[in-house]
C-alpha cells in the first residue's frame, strides 16, 4: 500500500513550522502534498528539515507566491512530467515516483480570490492553463496521475449551498471528472458531504481534495478527511489521507519525531 496526505500549511511560521514537522513525521504516510507553502523561515525550515533527513522534496520556484511542494518517502524517477506551462508555475509540484505501477503525482493550490476583477481573472487563468496542461498529457501519464491539494472551489451541489463562487470554479471538478479522474472521497463515501475548512460563521467548506486518474481507480482503498490539524491550530484546514493498492520501496531517511531545538540568538 501506499499512503498520502496534502494539507495546506497556511504559510506557516518558523515556531508552527516545527509543531507540523513534529505532527508530519509522527504519522505514517509516504507522500505529502504541501499547500500555501511561502517564503517565509517556515516554509524553508521544513522542507529543509526534510530534505536533510533523506526525504525526497519537489519545490517549484515561486518568487515569493505562496505555492505548493512534495514530499516522498518514495524514491522519484528521472522523467519527463512538466507542468511549466500553468500561469503560476510555483502553485503546483510534479513527481513521478517510483511505484508498480509507476505513478504521477501533482501537488497543486490554485489562488484564492475576492470579488476584485483582477484576482478573479488570475484564478481563472490558473485554472484554464492547468486544465490545459492535464488534457494535453499523454494518455498514460494522464490516467495513472494523483492529484491532491487546495483547490479552492467547491462543487455546484455542495452543501451547502455558499453563494458567490462562479462558473469556471465550479468547472475545475466538472473538467477533471470529464478527463476521467475521480474523486477519492466521493469513490470511499458516496454522498457524504465533506469539509475541510470552517469560516467564521461556522459554515463548512470543502476545498482540499484528492483525484486519481482512471486507471488508479480501482486502487483506491480509503480517503478521509482529518481535522486533527485544525483541532491542534496546526493550520485551519483539514487534511485529506488517501490510500492506493500500489507497492514501492521507501527511501532510507532519518527519524524527524524531534525537531532540533530551537537556536536562541
């Protein structure tokens, strides 16, 4: 089996930095798809750790976006799989790791917006130059890809109903079912409304999610929604675990249960 989570880290701090290592290398997955990553201490301070302990880690340049990175206890394959073309190329983070079968992995947060007409039109390039670049892969590429991460959009049928979110946001999930990708919680829990963050006045919203492609399908043996990260003011969003019938090898790497301490200047 192989196990992942995404969760958005909400442009962390050095010190919540730390707490998420800590809660990140306690749990046993093997991928995680990191969202709101920035270019602050945090952000640099995890993956560095990561990467120090043997970790394999994706970080796409962002020139100070928030964005998006991976991280694998899975060995990655030297292959092409590019996702430069998206309008901010630092919002998403491409793998391929080396599973049976071989699989792709993207980790992807698409902007936020506000009614502002310019941050609106930058979501909806996002979304159409990732949309894009999905229907252009290869078939193969394209049917064994996992996709995980801060969508920040909701379905036209969720409940409930917020109003406000338009067209082309509803359109991401349409696009991605149409190109045969399913959505992991919806396969495990059919008709259970999820949500993975909460607004101040208590509503619900679901924006993380996991997508498999077509021929993953039938692999999927669980996905769920853990608020454990919002209950420990982590981050305030839920993360999601997902689990594949996949085999792989993992990486030699280094027990991160306990942070270094922290350097006092």
């Amino acid at each position: 089996m192989v196990t992942a989570l995404t969760v958005n880290i909400g442009a962390a701090s050095r010190e919540r930095a730390e707490l998420l290592l800590r809660w990140l290398t306690s749990r046993p997955e093997d991928v995680f798809l990191l969202t709101e990553t920035s270019a602050g201490t945090g952000t640099a301070y995890l993956l560095d750790r990561f990467r120090r302990a043997g970790y394999a880690v994706v970080k796409t340049p962002d020139e100070g976006e928030r964005g998006a990175a991976l991280v694998s206890r899975i060995p990655l394959v030297e292959a092409p799989f590019l996702f430069s073309e998206v309008s901010i190329p630092g919002r998403v983070a491409a793998a391929v790791l080396d599973t049976s079968p071989r699989t792709q992995w993207l980790s992807v947060y698409v902007p936020s917006r506000d009614r502002s007409a310019d941050k609106t039109t930058r979501k909806e390039l996002f979304i159409a130059s990732l949309l894009k670049t999905l229907h252009e892969l290869p078939a193969e590429q394209r049917d064994h890809l996992v996709i995980g991460g801060d969508y920040n959009v909701i379905a036209a049928d969720h409940v409930p109903r917020h109003p406000g979110f338009l067209p082309f946001e509803f359109g991401l999930l349409t696009e991605l079912e149409d190109l045969g990708f399913v959505d992991a919680h919806a396969h495990c829990s059919p008709g259970v409304q999820a949500h993975s963050w909460i607004g101040r006045t208590g509503a619900g919203y679901q924006y993380d999610y996991f997508h498999v492609g077509a021929a993953l399908a039938d692999r999927i043996s669980g996905c769920a929604y853990l608020h454990e990260t919002r209950e420990l003011s982590l981050t305030d969003h839920a993360a999601v675990r997902l689990t594949l019938a996949l085999d792989a090898v993992r990486l030699p790497y280094e027990d991160l249960a306990e942070p270094d301490e922290i350097a006092l200047f």
